[in-house]
C-alpha cells in the first residue's frame, strides 16, 4: 500500500484537545483537557493525516452541548470535532498516497487516521486552502444553498443579512449582490461595516453596537425586506421580523448570539408579523445539500475566478491556542472565516 514503514513514524506526537466538561456559557480552556500520545500507523483501509488547517465555527460550540441536534454531542474524553485540512503521511488505501491533501471533519488535533469515507482529496494549487474552507466549505455552501434555495432570491429582491462579517455573511452578502439584490449587511464596529461596503460591495451596514437596529433597518427597507439571512438570532431576530415585506422569506442559518446562553433561548417577541405577512421560515442544515456540492462550487469557483466573490478569512496561528482561538468566535473578534494554522504547508 500507500505507506512507509511505520518506523518512520517512531517519535511522533498527536497533541489533541479533548472535552473535559460541558461548557457553561462561552467556552473557556478548562472546558478542554491537552494531552500528547503517540502516533498510530494506519491499519488496513485507513489513512494517517496532518492537519495544516482547523476550521473554527460556531457549530463547535453546539457539538459540545449535550442538547438534542443534527449530530451526536461530542461525548467526554472524546477528541472535539472540527473541520480540518491535513496532508496524507501514510496509507493503507489505494485511493490515497502520502502527499495527497484531504478535507474532512477529522478533530481538534495535529494527526488523525481516517478512512476513505471522512476524507476529500483538495487541490491545495489550483485552490489556496483558507479559500478550501471558507468560500468552497462549509461556510460558502450554507451561503449559496441558503440564499438559491431556501429564500429564492431573485433580481430587485431587498436582502438583510445578520453576521455579515462572518464566514457565511461575507459570502452572503456578496451572492446576493451579483444576483441583482439590494443588500444591507449588520456587523458589530465600524471597521465591519465599512469592509462589507467598501471591499465586499454590499449597498449598506448597520452597526449593532452603536444604532438602534429596529429602526435602522426600517430606514433602509421602507417598503419591508423580502429576504433575512439570520446568522445571529436574539433581539436581531425580533428586528428584522418587525420589518418584513409581504411574502418575505427567512432563512434561520445560525443564532450565534444564543449559543453561550445560561438563562435559556431567547425566543423572537415578534412573530405575528409573520403571519400578518404570510412569510416562511426555514431551517437552513448545509449538510442536507452534501450530493449537491459540486455544483454550488463550480458557480462560486467561476465567482471568484470573475471577481465578483472576495473570499475573506482570519488565520490564527498556534494549535497551543486553539481554545482561546474558539472563543474569538463569540467575542467578534473575526472578520470572516476563522482559521486556526496548525502546521505550515
């Protein structure tokens, strides 16, 4: 097979985080217990990788939480689960061979052993991998899926988009534009709302922290908005709801906002407006579109190649940081897809 002799692999160590308790509110490094071990070689149908990049996204907050969801919680003492694009060091699969770049929801640490099935062989030159992660991952695919098939966006539509400066509203945003849509973008400081304007082309923002977002979103929608992407929830939420046009479509991606919550889910106050105008809400689960995957990304691929798509993404640096690296997540502190850089390439 695909492998050298696993005496090459003598002396390797897997430094990987494992859930230590179940956090309460944000989480912090005590959530997470360190340890080093050995590295495995792979057995028969297995491969062994090294992760390059680990993709920090909310969802790893949910994993955590022993609430009902999508997917099992992450169980104590295991490995917490994230994204990661890693490198083939050896083989016991004809499909892969050392050298290879792979994708994969392959846990928070610097080796992993996997089989064919967790695995997506990458291009890592024709595709940079922070692109890989954030406008061809997960975050770009929840974009495209989000606002082409659940909202139906069309020409001349009014789009409001929560997290605009996050992984998924970035790309949101910029979908929605070439589209032919008007777009307002919330982010939280100035500097957010004047990236998603000046470089990603949105036609407005509204600052959270500094404006009343009620009436801030009546001042740009004064006829109702036809399309919410929430990515926040919370009080936002309750905003937008308040501002629909007739025949809106919301499209529930995220509740950022809610994910830390010790007190209980915030539940939006204005729903009738709703009914009074006959709107839809969806649940948006990217993973229910995985056999539709090619196609969202050859459009996004033809996007960027055109320019009408800027992908952005935040790298941190250090495995050694990864909790704190989390919590970033829920401070605002990224400015699109967030990026933990495990080893160089």
């Amino acid at each position: 097979m695909n492998s050298p002799d696993s005496s090459a692999l003598h002396g390797l160590v897997n430094r990987r985080y494992l859930l230590a308790r179940r956090p309460v509110g944000a989480p912090v490094r005590d959530d997470f217990r360190y340890v080093e071990s050995p590295v495995k070689a792979p057995a028969a149908g297995q491969v062994l990788v090294r992760a390059l990049y680990l993709s920090i996204d909310p969802a790893m907050r949910g994993w955590m939480s022993e609430a009902k969801s999508y997917m099992p919680p992450v169980a104590l003492g295991d490995v917490i689960r994230a994204g990661m694009a890693a490198r083939v060091v050896a083989s016991q699969d004809p499909a892969f061979a050392p050298g290879d770049t792979v994708t994969g929801i392959l846990g928070a640490q610097d080796y992993a052993l996997a089989t064919a099935d967790e695995l997506t062989k990458v291009d890592p030159v024709a595709v940079p991998l922070p692109v890989r992660l954030s406008a061809l991952g997960v975050p770009g695919m929840t974009a495209y899926f989000g606002l082409l098939d659940l909202a139906r966006i069309r020409e001349g539509d009014r789009v409001l988009i929560s997290g605009a400066a996050g992984a998924v509203g970035t790309i949101a945003g910029q979908i929605a534009k070439l589209k032919g849509c008007k777009v307002i973008g919330i982010a939280g400081g100035p500097e957010k709302c004047r990236m998603i304007v000046e470089e990603l082309g949105f036609d407005g923002a509204i600052d959270y922290k500094a404006e009343d977002v009620t009436s801030a979103i009546r001042h740009f929608f004064r006829r109702g908005l036809h399309v919410y992407f929430d990515n926040v929830g919370g009080p936002i939420l309750d905003a937008a709801l308040a501002n629909l046009a007739v025949g809106a479509r919301v499209v529930l991606c995220g509740a950022i906002s809610q994910y830390n919550a010790t007190g209980g889910m915030y539940g939006p106050k204005n729903y009738l407006s709703i009914l009074v105008n006959r709107a839809t809400v969806r649940g948006l689960l990217v993973f229910d579109y995985l056999a539709r995957y090619a196609e969202a990304e050859a459009d996004i691929t033809a996007w960027i190649a055109q320019g009408k798509i800027k992908p952005r993404f935040d790298i941190a640096e250090g495995f050694e940081h990864f909790p704190e690296v989390l919590a970033r997540l829920f401070l605002g502190h990224n400015v699109g897809k967030l990026i933990l850089r495990v080893a160089p390439e």
